[in-house]
C-alpha cells in the first residue's frame, strides 16, 4: 500500500502551517468592501483561527501525553502533570497578552468617562468583557486560555475511554442548540464565536494520537481528502459572496471543520515541493504568531488602513511593519520566561 499522506506530517510542518493561518487572519482582518470579487476568499481567511485551534490541539496532546508515557498512577496524573501543564502553556501565553492588553485597554481606561477600575482590571487580566458582552477585540486568547483549561480532562478521558472522542460531535450539536434554541441562545449565544471553535480543538485533541503514533493514509485518500476540502470550501466562498450577513456564522464555521482537516494534510504535500526558504520563513512566522495576533490588527493595520492604500499593498506592509515588533515581543517574553526558571535558553 503507497502512503500519500502521515499525519505525523501536521505536526512535521507545523511552524509553517501556523504561518499560513497566521497571513490568513490577516487577510481577512484586511478591509475590503462588499462589492468586490475577492470579498468572499477574503472572508474564508477567518479559516486561519480553525487552523490554530485544530494544531493547537495536536501539540498539547504530545504535551499531556508524554510524562504519562512513563506509568504515573493516577494521583500524579491530576496533580504533578497538571500543574506542569498549566505553568508551561500559560506561561507562553500570558506575558505577552499582559503587556498587549495593557497598552490598548490602558488608554482607553484613562480617556473613558464611564469605563471602571474593576472593568480596566477584567480585561486586562482575563478579557472578561469578550465572556460578558461579546467584545472581540482579542477574544482568541481568552477562548485559547478557556480551552487549555479544560484540555487536560478531555485528554485524560479520551486517553482512558477512547469513546468519548465522539465528544466532538456532540459539540457540533450544542453549536445548533445554542443558535436556534431560544432559552440557551439568550444565556450563551453571545459567545457563539467560541462555542463554534470548540469542535475543531477537540478533533484536533482526537487526532494528536494519530499523528504522535505515525499513521498513514493511502494513496486513495488523496481523493477524499480533495473532496472534504472542495465542498467545504465551495459552500462556504458562496455564503460569503453571495449571502453574507443573512445567515448565521456558526454555519459556516461548521463547514470549515472538514475543510481544515483537509486543507492542513493537502498543505503539507504542498509543502514537501515548496524551497526551504519558503517553509523556513512560514515557520518563522508560525513561530511568533501568537505576537502578531496580538499586534497586527490594532497597533499596525488600523494606521496602515487609513492612508487607503488597497487591499494587497495594505497587507504587505502590514505583515512587514509586523513581524520585527511581534519578534521584539517575543524575544522579551522568551527572556521572562527563562529569567522565571519556566523555559531554558535555547543552544
């Protein structure tokens, strides 16, 4: 049997493939109007946020899994493990959401007649106004840090009853719940933009053991995996283009659930044929793009946008005013974290 495709392949190009959603995001963060002909594949850029929660799953489950390779009992594997889990992922995640949201709530704190401390002190720690009123400012870090929170007890519960994998699918039944039930929508459909993320981090949990393990796929997949990607992904240029604002996202969001499956193994064949210093500058990207995320829409593309340059233009130079600052950030917080005793200096 002729392998076409390892799932140890997502994990492989991983870097490069978070750089890819990473020029995604800011596509679709890109102005443009209604009327142009590029507006719906503008608008599948949010794909990109799909892409990040499905291989952010994969890499937390070689994470969880990995100290439990060597037999711990159980009440090491909730206490010792955990622990660790969390001091490692918040720990990446944190000091540089600290310091962003500092510098963009501040502000608006000092210049707000009716914002308070309390409210100030909510969003720069937890974002609390994205769980209470839906604010999206920055509203993948608060749904990433939910989701790392409960990460550890849907690995562990996988890893002992591999049933409950179907868990995915039953997320994809609360989506529906929470749109079209009147009571759960009024409680939780103002987060209906995390809800709707949710089902592809847990496939992406799911498929962490498929790609630590080294499976496979033969050549024949190849097809199906084509077919997966271009139905999605058909269905979804339409709604936008031709439909967009009448109907409700999370629709579409559950068609991006096959079509990042798909896609993110279609890329990595791409990938394999691409030159190395294409893969080594995507991997560069990928590997700050938790920096960019936090800087690129509203320190960089908001000045960028107002001098109406066009839709490409802006975007060039808003990945290259981009890049050095998110790096910056990087290396500081990188320096933080090793000053802390949390991450060694790397060789």
């Amino acid at each position: 049997m002729k392998k076409a495709i390892e799932w140890n392949d997502l994990s492989r190009y991983r870097g490069e493939l978070m750089g890819i959603a990473m020029l995604f995001i800011i596509l679709f963060h890109v102005y443009l109007p209604r009327q142009h002909a590029f507006f719906g594949l503008h608008r599948l850029g949010n794909v990109g946020v799909d892409m990040f929660f499905f291989l952010s799953g994969i890499g937390l489950w070689y994470s969880w899994t990995k100290p439990l390779e060597k037999g711990m009992p159980l009440r090491k594997t909730l206490a010792s493990p955990l622990i660790s889990f969390y001091k490692k992922r918040y720990w990446r995640i944190y000091p540089a959401w600290l310091v962003m949201a500092s510098l963009y709530y501040i502000p608006i704190y000092c210049k707000s007649k009716t914002q308070t401390l309390i409210d100030l002190i909510g969003d720069i720690s937890i974002n609390w106004d994205f769980w209470i009123r839906d604010e999206l400012t920055f509203w993948y870090i608060p749904a990433t840090m939910m989701l790392y929170m409960i990460a550890p007890f849907y690995m562990e519960l996988i890893r002992r009853h591999p049933v409950y994998r179907w868990l995915a699918v039953a997320m994809v039944c609360w989506c529906v719940i929470v749109q079209w039930v009147t009571p759960v929508h009024q409680a939780v459909g103002h987060i209906e933009i995390f809800w709707s993320r949710v089902p592809i981090f847990l496939i992406g949990l799911n498929v962490g053991e498929l790609v630590k393990n080294r499976q496979s796929l033969d050549s024949s997949s190849l097809w199906l995996l084509l077919l997966m990607f271009a139905l999605p992904f058909a269905g979804s240029l339409y709604l936008e283009q031709m439909v967009h604002g009448k109907f409700p996202l999370f629709a579409e969001r559950m068609l991006y659930i096959p079509m990042t499956v798909s896609g993110t193994l279609l890329l990595c064949l791409l990938l394999k044929k691409v030159p190395s210093w294409l893969n080594s500058s995507l991997s560069f990207i990928g590997g700050i793009s938790l920096e960019i995320y936090l800087i690129h829409a509203h320190f960089v593309l908001n000045h960028i946008q107002k001098q109406h340059l066009g839709y490409w233009p802006t975007f060039l130079l808003t990945v290259i005013a981009t890049i050095p600052l998110a790096w910056l950030l990087s290396k500081a917080t990188e320096w933080l974290r090793i000053w802390a005793g949390v991450e060694r200096k790397k060789k």
